[in-house]
C-alpha cells in the first residue's frame, strides 16, 4: 500500500517546490490570482466541514489582503486574511461577519505554515488553528447548507476584492467529519485547474503560476547591452555572473537581485580577449583569464583591482569556439577542441594554474570539432557534440555530431560513451554540461528553436527535450552561449548573446528551477481522483487479503511452470523460445500486459484512455495500414466533446503516453500528414506487430524457423480476449481468422503431416478459437493414429463439454465419426 501511494506523488520524492503562487499587489488588479475551490459551486456542510492547506507567506513590500473568503449560501462570510495595524505592520486576522479576531501580532515570511479552519454545526463554533495556535469563535450555522470558498481574489457578489495576500498554497484538503472528500495538492495541473485527488473535483484558478512550472519554463533574468568580445566567468558559489568587455572595467552582475556592480581596473590585462577564455576561482576569489595560443594566464585581484598580466592580449586565435571549465579540485583549467586558420582542433589542454604549468594533448578518438561540449564528473571529462570534421579541414566534409566520449583525468584512457542524435534534429551545444547524478544524466543549451534544454541520460544512451524553448536566435557564430548552474539557488541559467538588431548587441538571462522537468510531467488528467480513489481500493484489499493473494500466486506459479513446460514441449523440441518478453514489452495476445526495461509489469500504469489510446496506435500502424487520421482517433476516443475539447484531451493524452513508454525503451509516436502511427525500436518487442508482419508476408512460413515463430506467437492465443470496446472487435476477428486459415492451410501439406507436428497445429488453432471443429478432427485423429486413443477420447470429450457449456446443445459429431476420417 505504502509502495503505490508513494509512486503517484514522484514530485515531492525529488525536493521539488510545489503549490500556487498567488500573484499579489506587485501586479495590476485584473492579472491577480483567484482559486475557487469546486469550481465555485459550494461544498456542502452537514454536522462539522474542515479545510486545511499549508501556507508560505512571501516577503514583499505588502503584505496586505486575503487568503480565503467563505461566503454561505445565505450570503454571510468567514474570511481569513492579513490586515495592517497603526504603523503599517501586517497581523493575521480572522474575520466572521463583521467581528474580528487578530491571531497574532506579526506576519513570519518564508516559513511553511499550517492552517486549519473547522465549521462545527454541532457544537455552534469556528475553530482555527494557525502556526499551531488554536482559537475558537462561537457561531450559530442556521439554516446554511453550503459554503463558496475562494482563496486569493474573491469575485463573488458583495463581497468581490481584489486585495490579495502574497501567499504560496499548497495540499488544500477538505474533511467532512474526519473523511477526507476533498485533496487539491496545487502540483501537477491542467492549465487553469487542479483536480482533487480524491473526487477529481475542479479547483480552477485565474492567473495562476503554479511553482512546479518553474521546472520546465524559461523565465528571463535580465537583458543587457554589451559590446563585441566580452568575456564572461560565472561564480557558483555566489551566483554572480562577471563581465569583462575591455581592461577598463568589469561588471559584477548578481542573478539573485538582479543588480549590478561596475568595478574599475586601475591596472593590467586580460591574458586574452575572446570568448569562453575566463574563469572564476571561488577558492582564492580571483578571476583568471587564459590564452591558449600563447600559454598565458592573467589573474584579477579584486582587493587591489589589478590583472597581473601587463601587456595587452593579441585577439586572432585558433581556439575559436572551444570547449572549457575550470575544476577547484585540482586548480586546473581544461579546454578541448576549436576552430582557427580554416581547421578544427581536437586538442586537449589542461592548466594547471597557480604554477602556470600546460599540457597539451591532441585526442585522436574524437574527431576535430568546434563548440562541443564539456563538463567534469569525477576523474572523467566528457566532451559531447559539436561540428568539425575527420580530417580537420573545413572544406572536407563537415558535420555535426552528437557522440558523448568520457576521458580519464589521470591515465588518460579515452572510452565512447554512446551517440545520442535525435531523428532529424540539428543543433550545437553551449559548452557547459550539468551532471545529474539522480538521474544519471547530462543537461546542456543547444541553439535548437532558439535556446532548449537538453538531457542526455545514460541509462538509455539517449537525449529528451526538457522544458520550453527561449524564443530567438542563439548563433553559433562569434556570439557566446552557456548553461551555468547555481547549487545554492537550485537554478540553471542559460546565458546567450542575441543576434545584433540595428547594431545593438545584446546578452540575455533566463532561469529554470533545478532539477528541470518536460511540460508533460507537470500535467494532471481529468481522472487523478478516481485513480487515485481506485489506487487506495486496491491497495487495501491487498492489504486485508495479502495471505490469501500469495497462496494464490504460489499455486498460479506451479501451473504457469507446468503450462510453460508443456508448451515448450508441444512448440520446440529443444525447449528454447524465440521471444523473450520479460522486459521491452508490449503484449496484446491472450491479453494486454506492458514491462518496462527492468523487467517490471507496468501494465497498471496505463489508464483506461491510455491503455485505449496505445491500442489504437498499434492496431492501427501494423497490420497492413498506415496509421490512424486524427479526426478518426477523436472519434473513437473523445467522440462525446466537442472538436476543440478532444483535440486538447489528445494532446495531453499523447505526451502521457509518450512519457510511460519511455519506460519501455525506443518507442516512437509520429504524426505525418494528419496521420498518427507508433513505431517500435529494436530492442523493443511488441507480440501483435510480430504477428502482423507475418500476416503480411506469408511467404516467410516456409522456412522451418520462421514458421516456429509463427506457431510461438499463434500459441499467445486471441487479440485482447478481455476487452470489450465495439472498435477493437473487428480487429480480434479479423486476425484469429487469418491466422486460423493460415494454420489450415498448413495442416494438409506434406511437411507437416506428422502427428506431432498436426498436433501442434491443432493446439495453436484452439488457442484462437477453442471451439473449432476443424482443430479436433485434426488432434484427434493425429492422437489416434499415435496410438493415444484414450487421450483423444479425453480431447473429444473436453471439447463436447465446452461447446455444450457455450452454445447450450450437444455436440452433434460423434467420436467414431471423426476418427474413421
């Protein structure tokens, strides 16, 4: 029980920030949040009705205005909210028709807060616990039998005010009585709503900003004019971002506060003038710059202003575009690759600063490339992508390249990690690459659609779009492009020069809340409640019969073992399957069941809609057809809305799917000319396609080994035996039917005329269809002819009594008929 409520909430399980901004008075008044919860239609109070969320009160300027209204259906109101005293001090207060009832004398910012409102009819009181405190107001509920509750902005009658407290809400909870009926947990959503966990209820907001969008969406910092050349090194520690446009100055941008800092240079060079050729030491608080050309270092003192180089830096370079970081674990500076005089590089160099000490190394593995990217994981650098070419030689066929090779630090030992090029996408990275070690993955800026995220894992060994994508143009040409990360702020920053407009250039600054996620993960369907709801149902009845459930599961084992033996020694001689679905799965014969790459059945997963939706792109790819028109698939799933409606519901559906069948392993969703279609990878197998192809091309059955594949997936049995839906039906009848032809077709040649072998062909035929007349003449005279007359009057019988069973007659061939055929 613990294992299944745990995996519905994957959110909280990775510390990320969940719950409802509510824009306050640092916005106009119409762009202000408001949450009404059950879509404003009033919940119902019959003998004691609770509500309680969790709260974090922002520092702002004001802090001034709602939290919630509840206005009863006889118009009066309950109202919990910050007032100001006579210096302007804000207080919490609890308001009940017009008395009012101050809970403390000040507000505490930046601290989770719990707070629980009790409605008792019974015992004629409100009851209030705030920050642990309790207060209780005597009130007579009357006649009232439901309350209208908005949290933030209220536009309800009399009452409508668009004072809004700077507040983040989270777990709203309803109790009637002590059973919970109510569970908004503000995290994953669908636009404007958030469906309760426990009903599906609507809680539906206007202005929302929900945190959890924070993970995938790009919100810009800051847009700054610079000049050509500048330079740039970004202090983690104290998310500070230098700029260094000339030996004149050096701006100190902080990303925090979004201030800046202008620090004079009384003295001194930069060792060099191009791009991604500084860095910060956070250790001794020095800028240092480096030439690659000359093997030169320049430090900065920030206690004197002064950089300790003394001549001025030469600006041509053949290190155009190279790849770099610096490592305080060992002082040193690595680079790799770049572009000058006409040809990439794949040199390797590394400086180890406080000695000004380099080496050089050219990396024969990796091919000479420019803007590649690069980032240290413990003794290994990994050096990803970019375009070069083998020879180095731009002339010479260039290319772009997405291949991840690690290099050890110490001996030097170079290994290919994997290629990780997505079907007909083209980008460059920005040079810096974020290790995630959760998820085993690499996070890096490619100029694709502008700026986008992307996500190398190793696991799969293959690359995810993550979050949205920054609108513009990140030129790979002469301008500067990277990803930092800000371990106290929890933040990515992408950091991009924009393509100069009437010779105004500019570098832009957008932030992402850290570890990022796709749009996809943060959405929430329409039926979370009753999944949710059918989720506890399970798990308690799993819990109470959990003895009886695993005497079960032994004995269904033993028979499973025994049906497995005899299957083999019906199908393969030598006992050996050709098909192994214990994991990269996907089965649809003899009945619907999906493992994942490790081995574990996800069936569960997949929701009716989901479950539907995966059916339909399989059937309607394989067997000899092209995919499935959208307009047809709205109709087949969503034919009870409206056009606009099941278009959303299909798209939302679809990045669901997308997201469990990554779990599968490569399987892709297309839509080409109005045409959805699901194609498999290798290494993923799918029993029906297998199926399908043989259908296609029956010319593959006379070979001895193809055909035992064949009777493999034959022996499976029917197409979802236990879906009933209108449109899967002609697709179970039409596909047992050719197979059975197909197996009939067989029984009569001279090949398979063995009585073992008809037997076989018999047993696949009733695996299709169990009452086929055709299938018992030709086990039972093949047993007979054997010498197995007790077993094929057994066979007979058993047959006699499910078609009785079935068809409610008897059977009208007797046993000494078919026999003697």
């Amino acid at each position: 029980m613990f294992v299944l409520l745990f995996s519905i909430s994957f959110v909280y399980g990775e510390g990320r920030e969940v719950g409802l901004h509510f824009n306050s008075h640092t916005h106009l008044a119409e762009k202000r949040t408001t949450l009404e919860l059950d879509n404003g239609e009033g919940i119902r109070l019959r003998r004691t009705l609770t509500f309680s969320f969790d709260m974090e009160v922002r520092k702002e300027n004001t802090i001034y205005g709602f939290v919630f209204r509840m206005i009863s259906d006889n118009d009066k109101n309950i109202d919990f909210m910050f007032s100001l005293d006579s210096l302007y001090q804000p207080f919490p207060e609890l308001i009940v028709d017009n008395d009012i009832y101050p809970l403390a004398k000040k507000v505490q910012v930046k601290k989770s807060i719990p707070v629980k409102i009790t409605l008792s009819r019974e015992d004629n009181r409100i009851l209030l616990v705030y920050n642990n405190s309790v207060f209780e107001v005597p009130y007579s509920f009357g006649d009232i039998e439901k309350f209208y509750v908005s949290f933030g902005k209220c536009r309800r009658g009399k009452y409508t005010s668009n004072d809004v407290a700077p507040v983040n809400l989270k777990n709203i909870r309803v109790y009637d009585d002590n059973k919970l009926i109510r569970n908004w947990l503000l995290s994953r959503h669908q636009g404007n709503i958030c469906y309760d966990e426990v009903k599906g209820k609507m809680a539906v907001a206007q202005y929302p900003s929900w945190l959890i969008d924070d993970y995938w969406k790009w919100k810009e910092v800051v847009t700054k004019r610079i000049e050509n050349n500048v330079q740039f090194a970004f202090d983690s520690k104290n998310t500070i971002l230098y700029i260094v446009p000339d030996e004149m100055q050096i701006t100190a941008l902080d990303l925090k506060t979004v201030t800046e800092k202008i620090i004079k240079v009384k003295k001194g060079y930069p060792a060099a003038s191009n791009y991604s050729q500084m860095v910060m030491d956070t250790i001794d608080n020095k800028l240092i710059s480096f030439n690659l050309d000359n093997e030169s270092l320049s430090t900065f003192s920030f206690a004197d202003q002064t950089w300790s180089s003394t001549q001025k830096p030469l600006y041509e370079s053949i290190y155009w575009h190279h790849a770099s970081l610096y490592s305080s674990k060992d002082s040193c500076i690595y680079t790799f690759g770049g572009y000058g005089g006409y040809k990439y590089n794949n040199t390797l160099i590394r400086c180890f600063w406080p000695e000004n000490r380099w080496e050089k190394r050219r990396i024969d593995e990796i091919f000479p490339r420019y803007s590649a990217a690069i980032s240290l994981v413990g003794e290994n650098l990994y050096i990803f992508g970019g375009r070069g070419s083998k020879t180095g030689r731009q002339e010479l066929s260039t290319e772009y390249t997405y291949d991840l090779h690690k290099i050890n630090i110490h001996t030097g030992k170079v290994s290919f990690v994997g290629d990780f090029a997505m079907d007909n996408i083209t980008y460059l990275p920005a040079e810096n690459m974020i290790f995630n070690e959760q998820d085993s993955s690499f996070y890096l800026l490619a100029n694709l659609d502008g700026a986008r995220l992307i996500r190398l894992s190793l696991r799969d060994k293959k690359a995810y779009h993550m979050g949205d994508a920054i609108p513009g143009n990140m030129s790979s040409l002469h301008l500067y492009r990277n990803l930092l990360y800000s371990s106290r702020e929890s933040k990515l920053y992408a950091v991009y020069d924009k393509v100069p407009q009437n010779g105004i250039k500019t570098i832009s600054i957008y932030s992402m809340k850290y570890p990022p996620l796709r749009e996809e993960d943060t959405l929430q369907l329409a039926n979370s409640g009753e999944d949710y709801q059918n989720m506890i149902i399970i798990s308690s009845l799993i819990f109470l019969v959990g003895s009886l459930f695993l005497i079960l599961s032994f004995r269904k084992k033993r028979k499973q073992r025994k049906r497995n033996v005899a299957l083999s020694e019906t199908l393969v001689a030598n006992e050996i399957l050709h098909y192994d679905i214990s994991f990269h799965s996907i089965c649809l014969l003899g009945g619907f069941s999906v493992r994942n790459k490790k081995g574990e059945d996800i069936t569960a997963h997949f929701t009716p809609t989901l479950r539907q939706l995966l059916l339909v792109l399989i059937l309607y790819t394989y067997g000899g057809k092209k995919g499935i028109l959208s307009s047809k698939l709205d109709e087949l799933l969503w034919g009870d809305k409206d056009e606009s409606s099941a278009r959303n519901n299909r798209n939302v559906s679809i990045r669901k799917l997308r997201v469990i069948l990554e779990e599968v392993g490569d399987i892709t969703i297309h839509n080409h000319n109005n045409y959805w279609e699901i194609i498999f990878g290798e290494n993923v197998f799918c029993d029906y396609k297998e199926l399908s192809q043989f259908l296609q091309d029956t010319r593959k059955l006379k070979d001895p080994e193809d055909f035992s594949r064949f009777m493999e997936l034959a022996f499976r049995g029917t197409l979802l035996p236990n879906m009933q839906i209108d449109w899967i039906d002609p697709f179970k009848a039409g596909l047992s039917s050719e197979v059975i032809d197909i197996l009939l077709a067989v029984s009569v040649q001279s090949d398979y005329d063995s009585p073992r072998m008809q037997i076989k062909i018999a047993d696949a035929i009733f695996a299709n269809d169990p009452l086929n007349e055709e299938a018992l003449s030709i086990k039972c005279v093949a047993l007979f002819n054997s010498g197995k007359t007790g077993i094929a009057k057994n066979t007979y019988d058993k047959f006699c009594k499910e078609y009785k069973s079935l068809l409610n007659e008897s059977y009208p061939v007797s046993f000494n008929s078919i026999i003697k055929k």
